[in-house]
C-alpha cells in the first residue's frame, strides 16, 4: 500500500473523535473514580484524601467519593473471618490534624490492639476535615459498603447548624449522593438548595470537568509518595496553640438561648441511624478544649458559648434516651493541655486517652 | 513559561506566519522579541527590576552587535530605523506607567519615564564615541568578552549574586534585611550570553556573517528560544531569516503543529506530572526505601528530560509557524549506549556550543605544548574541565560541580573503556542477539550513570546527595 496520509484529514477525525469522547462522557458521566492504583500498585492510605499544600502533604482535596474511597485502606482490606470491623466518622479531629496516620484515634485502637467479642478490632478512619453532620452521613452511607461491625460517629455542636450542611465544598459538590440519601434514608435536603454546585452538560463533558479529572489522576501519581514516605499531611514545626482567652461574646450562628432546635439539622443523626440499620452506631460528642481563660466564664472555647453547648449537650441526651441511640458523651474527658492547634485537635497523648475512654463501648456493642 | 503565555506566543506566531510576509515576518519577530523579554521577566523585590533587567538585555545586544558588525553594515541606515523602533517600543512600555490596564508586559509598574530616557542618552553617547575609537575595535571584542562572562559569572555564583542584590536594593533606597540571592533573577541571560560570546568569538577568528542590528536583535532575543534555546548558530539562523517567506503553508503548518502538540504533552502533561514525585530536597530526606528511592530518581529523570525537550518542541514548533527552523537540542538521548553518546544527544547546541568554544580550542592548545600531556592525561583534563564549566554554567554551587566532575570522569572512563575493550567487544558480539545483549546493557548502564550524576543536579547540598545515594543502595 502506497497511501499517502492527509494531515487535514487526521486532523478532523481526530476532532471528531475527541468531540464524541467528550459528548460520551458527558451523557455516560462513567465513575472512573473506582478505579485506583491504591490497594494494588500503591498501599491503601489510612485516611480519606484532604491537602490544601499538596507539594508539600503529597495529598489534596478532591470531591470524588469513589475516588476517595478506593484509595483508603479500606477498600484493600477483604474482612477476615475473626476481624471486627470499626468504621470511624466525623471531622477534622477524627482525621487527624497535625496527626501522623497512627497516632489518630482510628490508630490509637488498631495500636491498643483489642479484642472483642473474640474477634480482633481493626479501625478505619473516615474521617473528613470539614464539621457538618450531612457530610458524616454522606461518608457514613459510603463507608457501610465495606461491611462494619460497629460505627463510631463522633460529633460535635458545630456540625449540627442547618446552614452549614450543604455549604461544605465536599457535600456541595456530591448533589446526586445527598439526594440519594434523601430519598433512601429520609435526610432532609431543600429541593433548591443554592448551596450545590449544578454542573451543565459543558460542565460535564471532559474538557469541562477537566479539573475533577485531573485531581484523580493527580491523587493517583501521590501514591508513590504516600508508599515512599507515608506522609499524607504537612506537620508544620510550628503552630499556634488553640485560644483559651476570648471576648465576652455568647453569640453562636445567630442562635439564642434556647437552642431553637429546628435550627439545627436533628434530621442528619436520625439518618445516619437509618443508614447505620442493625449495624451498631456509637453516637459520640467528642471531647473539646475547655478554657479557663479570659472570659472561659462566658465560653468554653474558640466555638462555644457555655449556655449554648450547655443546652447541647441536655438536648443531646434527651434525644438519645428517646430514639434509643447509644450515646456517649465525651465532652471533658481530655485535659486542656492535650489539644493542639484548634479546640478539638488532640495531641497522639489526647487520642491515646480518648481511645481508651472509647474502648469499653466497644466490648459492649459488639455482637 | 506558563500554559497561558504558550498559548498566547502560539496564536501570535500562528496569525503572523498567515497574514505577514517577509519583511512584515521580520519586523514582528523583532518586535515580538523584545516585547517578550518584558513580559517573561518575573517580578523582583528590587524596585523598577523587572524594567531595567530586559532594557539592560538589549542595550547589552545593541552595544555587542556595535563590536561585532563590520563598518559598511554598522552604517547601514536601517539600524538606525530598528533603534528607533526598539527605543520607541521601549518608550511605550514605559509610557504603561501611567494607564495601569495597559501594564500587560511588565510585572510591576514601569519606572520614571526620566530615567529611561537618561539611560538612552547615556546609551546613544557611549555608541558615538565607540564609533570614534574604531582602532581600539579589537580590544573592544575583548573587553566585551570579559564583560559578558563577568556578568555571567555574577549571576551564576550566589555570593556574587547575593552582593549584587545588596547594592541594587541600596541604589534604590530598599531594605537590605531580606535579602536574597535570587533578588537578581535575569531571565534568559544564560543563552543570551551564549549566543553573545558566539559571536564575539567568531568575530575575533573573523567568521561572523554580516548582519544588521535588527537581524543580530531578532538572533539573540528570538522569543520562541530566549528562555530555554536551543542556542542556535548566528550564520545558520540569518539563513532563514533571510529567506524568503511566502507565508505559512500547510507543508510547513503540519511539521510545527506537531512539534507543538508533542512539547505541549511532554511539558504540560508528562513532566508536569512527574515533577510531583520528582527527587527534591524535601522528599530525599523522608524516604527511606531503596525501591521508593530509585523511582523518585527515575522520576527526576524523565521529568528533567521530558520538561526540557518539551520547551524544545514548543520552541522549535513556534519558530516553525514563523518559518524558522531551530536546531535540534535532543535525539533520545536515554537510548544511547554510552556515554558520549549521550553527551551528543542530550542538550546538543550547549554541548556544541562548548565543544567549539572551549573544548577544542583548549585540546589543540595542549598539543601545541613542546612536551605534549600523555594523551589519557590530556583527555581527562579535556573532558572534566568541559563537565566542570557546563555544571557552572548551571551555576556555581558545589553540586553542579560535582555533577560536572561525575559526567567529565564518566567521559573520560567511557573513553578509556572503549579503548581498551572495542576490540575484545566486536570479536564477541558477532551475533545480531549478542549485539542487542551489549547495546541494551551499554543503554541501562548509561543510563543509570546519568540518573545517578541527575542526584547532584536536583538537590542543593553534597550531604543530602551522597545520603541519596546511600538509601538508593541500601546502606541508609
């Protein structure tokens, strides 16, 4: 064959082409995100990915679940006959600010190396840096794919303000998965919540998502780095320690004593119950930084004023005793000099004692 | 060079090399060049830097072409017409300082209009009077020389560096608190020198071609190669400048289209992704696995690789559109067998460059010697000074040292070595499967040599490097 190629030619098949592939994706919207070099060329992380200095953390964020999900060491790990499985949510104080993978509450537990039921207690941490009980439902739903024996839920007051459910750039970004709970668990969500990002078909097709795209490939390539070194998070020399002197301020999200508990979105917990089913679920009000001071009469913390995690906690307990939940409340268990650089970021010591206030709840709810 | 900028250089090239023709090809290049070297200088702490540094490239140019151009060419009235015309695109640059949305080239505000026009005066005289002391022209090429490498010199050796920035931040009444080395940052000086030492050379052996100011402008700060080369030859590129241009043809659209797609890929999607895992200061010291080790080293390997051929596309694909055809700087460099084939593949036009400039002259400077070095002798001194001054040409740190010393012994033992066994080689390898054998292992070896000597290239410090190498072999 002595056939000449025509440039011209190449060049609009290959237009064409790359004009399908778009259109293709964009109406298949196929979840590449499942696929992962994780648990297979590179190790599974121990914490879901969350950056904001990627050069420097080898990790960053992205809104993908599935992508998130099968780089976690979670969805590696086929459960083992005498393993009891524990998934751990909540915020930033679950996953480990200023923590090394290990010194987590997730590896305080796997490290105290329990036994319950006769099984052995493995911990997985997923947890998520961002305070908002739709989030938690959200990663709850994803994390009871991998089959737990028990749930860990820690919370606190700030995850439960209405307006900051679908404000957190990961729920923002996942309308389709908020509404599918939604309609299985009866989490409520606004049918026009402004807060979801709503992407158009340009936005859909590669080159207009093209960012989502690039965040999984570059989370792939940061698994060598996470194999080389494991490092997921920048450990600065330096930070400054959480404030314990504050104004004489009570206001709280423009919420006034009492908590105006339709404010709050109460609906999130009985969701994640309902997500949760026969699966056990310890409902957790995490420790926090109590402050003694300037003003610590008046507030506990950076977060709260007093009569409103007072009136918390109380409606906390209340509602636990009527829907059944087991609930645990921690909120003092950890001494002010085992917090770091935020009210709920504990020091490995603070999360070695918060693991051991944890672990007889475990040996209670296990079947 | 960002994406953005790339893609803005493409579509001017692109839209030129369609609707200008010859002269009109000409006089956008000029142009186009010296509003470029403007708008790549990054913004420095020093006051007014980002201004002066490209008006002191093409004063410096100016001043080098008036040493380097015979007498008929220097009196050619259109040199006259591009110093008006660099001047007044200078001026208008300048005149941004007044109307903020027009500052699209510079990086900070433009300095006091009073000043430039200060140093023009200054400039024109000084051009007067050389043209008066045309019997000193000889020296001047001289002086010239040692001015250029001087400054060279001053931005690649950090202490001299360093002291430049403290007088520059004293002349202009700032801070010398935060002082910085790379407070002095000139983008492109070291092709620029290159290609002005070239010529002064050539000058002084009597081989530089005839040009005019506009042409020796357009050669030096021809944008598509001004921050990355290659550093092309003054005779080779007149050529094409000269040449007629009938515009841009689909013949010649498709060669430069794809050159510019491929430097595209292996900058911004290849090496970009690899720079993530690349050998750094920071990663060397947290990794402690063999394995890990060596991929972050073969990581740095292709990534240095395919981020500089990839400018290299891009520049030769730009140069394409304007019907400039810039040479070849790497030929797959990691499939040579050895290394001195490497050395003739990888960054070619540098190594030329310093073959010509400096490794051959200095040989035949040996052997004019009335008791002549041993010939090993001479080569080992030959081959490590060159390794040596193109690791300074990195700049003057004791790792590109290093790297240089590892490359000019590797030279020298790979000489040594293929001496010593080409015979026993090609006795033995009389198979096509026993040639293959010792061409794919001359390929690993060399290139796991380079990859090792790539150690001193990526990190800043001796100590760091040789803990590298530890981990790497599993001793740390």
């Amino acid at each position: 064959m002595n056939q000449s190629i025509k440039p011209l030619n190449v060049l609009i098949k290959g237009l064409i082409l790359f004009l399908l592939f778009n259109l293709v994706i964009a109406a298949c919207q196929p979840r590449v995100g499942q696929f992962s070099l994780y648990n297979a060329l590179f190790r599974g992380r121990e914490r879901l990915p969350f950056g904001e200095n990627p050069r420097q953390s080898y990790n960053l964020s992205l809104f993908n679940l599935d992508a998130m999900f099968a780089s976690h060491i979670i969805d590696g790990a086929p459960k083992a006959d005498d393993e009891f499985r524990v998934i751990i949510i909540g915020d930033s104080s679950v996953w480990g600010t200023l923590l090394k993978p290990e010194e987590t509450l997730a590896g305080q537990l796997n490290e105290a190396s329990l036994n319950a039921c006769g099984k052995n207690v493995r911990a997985y941490n997923l947890g998520y840096p961002t305070i908002a009980l739709t989030k938690d439902v959200m990663m709850l739903s994803y994390g009871m794919g991998y089959d737990p024996d028990l749930v860990i839920w820690m919370t606190t007051l700030d995850a439960f303000p209405l307006e900051k459910q679908t404000s957190t750039p990961l729920v923002a970004n996942n309308e389709e998965t908020v509404r599918g709970l939604a309609t299985s668990y009866q989490l409520r969500v606004e049918a026009d919540d402004p807060n979801f990002e709503k992407k158009s078909f340009w936005e859909k097709t590669f080159v207009g998502d093209r960012r989502s795209w690039a965040d999984i490939i570059r989370l792939q390539i940061y698994g060598v780095m996470w194999s080389a070194a494991g490092i997921d998070q920048f450990y600065p020399a330096e930070y400054e320690k959480a404030q314990t002197d504050f104004e004489a301020d009570e206001s709280y999200h423009e919420l006034t004593s009492p908590l105006n508990e339709d404010a709050l979105a109460l609906n999130a917990l009985e969701a994640g119950f309902n997500v949760a089913g026969e699966t056990p679920m310890l409902l957790v009000n995490e420790p926090m930084l109590i402050s003694s001071g300037a003003n610590s009469d008046i507030r506990y913390n950076f977060f709260y004023p007093r009569w409103a995690y007072d009136e918390y906690r109380e409606m906390m307990t209340a509602l636990s005793q009527a829907n059944g939940w087991t609930y645990v409340d921690l909120w003092d268990a950890i001494p002010a000099n085992e917090f770091t650089n935020s009210a709920i970021h504990l020091t490995p010591a603070g999360e070695k004692l918060l693991a051991e206030n944890l672990a007889p709840y475990i040996f209670e709810n296990c079947k | 060079m960002a994406l953005e900028q790339i893609l803005i250089l493409i579509t001017a090239s692109l839209l030129c090399g369609i609707f200008l023709r010859n002269r009109g090809r000409t006089w956008f290049m000029l142009i186009a060049s010296v509003l470029v070297i403007f708008w790549l200088q990054p913004a420095l702490p020093i006051r007014g830097a980002d201004f002066w540094i490209p008006l002191a490239t093409l004063i410096l140019v100016i001043f080098t072409w008036r040493l380097t151009a015979d007498d008929e060419t220097r009196k050619q009235c259109k040199n006259y017409i591009t110093l008006a015309i660099v001047a007044s695109v200078v001026l208008l640059l300048n005149l941004t300082r007044f109307i903020p949305q027009l500052q699209l080239f510079t990086a900070s505000r433009p300095p006091q209009l009073e000043t430039t026009l200060l140093i023009f005066l200054i400039t024109g005289l000084t051009l007067i009077v050389l043209s008066r002391l045309t019997r000193f022209s000889a020296s001047f090429l001289t002086v010239g020389l040692i001015l250029t490498i001087g400054l060279f010199l001053t931005l690649k050796i950090p202490a001299l560096t360093y002291w430049t920035s403290y007088f520059l931040r004293s002349l202009t009444n700032q801070s010398v608190n935060q002082l910085r080395p790379t407070d002095f940052t000139w983008l492109g000086f070291s092709y620029v020198a290159f290609r002005l030492i070239h010529t002064i050379r050539d000058r002084q052996m009597g081989r530089t071609p005839s040009v005019d100011l506009g042409e020796y402008l357009t050669y030096v700060i021809f944008f598509p190669a001004f921050t990355a080369g290659p550093i092309d030859r003054l005779e080779r590129f007149i050529k094409d400048l000269r040449a007629p241009f009938a515009g841009l043809t689909l013949d010649t659209f498709y060669p430069a289209g794809q050159r510019l797609l491929l430097g595209l890929f292996k900058k911004f999607v290849i090496a970009d992704a690899l720079a993530l895992i690349a050998l750094n200061d920071t990663n060397a010291t947290q990794i402690t696995s063999a394995f890990w080790m060596w991929i972050i080293v073969y990581a740095y390997a292709f990534q240095i690789y395919f981020d500089f051929s990839g400018y290299t596309d891009i520049a030769l694909g730009i140069a394409g559109l304007l019907g400039i055809k810039l040479p070849e700087n790497f030929a797959s460099p990691y499939l040579k067998p050895n290394l001195t084939q490497f050395w003739n593949n990888w960054h070619m036009t540098l190594t030329q460059w310093f073959r010509a400039y400096f490794f051959n002259p200095i040989t035949r400077w040996l052997r004019s010697w009335q008791k002549p070095l041993s010939i090993p002798m001479m080569i080992l001194l030959t081959q490590v000074a060159t390794m040596l001054l193109i690791g300074f040409w990195h700049g003057v740190t004791w790792n590109f040292t290093l790297w240089g010393l590892w490359h000019g012994l590797g030279l020298f033992i790979h000489n040594r070595w293929s001496d010593f066994t080409k015979a026993k080689s090609t006795a033995w390898a009389t198979t096509p499967i026993k040639q293959a054998v010792l061409n794919i292992s001359g390929i690993l070896l060399t290139f796991h040599f380079v990859a090792l000597g790539w150690i001193f290239f990526a990190l800043s410090s001796p100590v760091t490097s040789w803990l590298v190498i530890l981990k790497l072999f599993g001793v740390r």
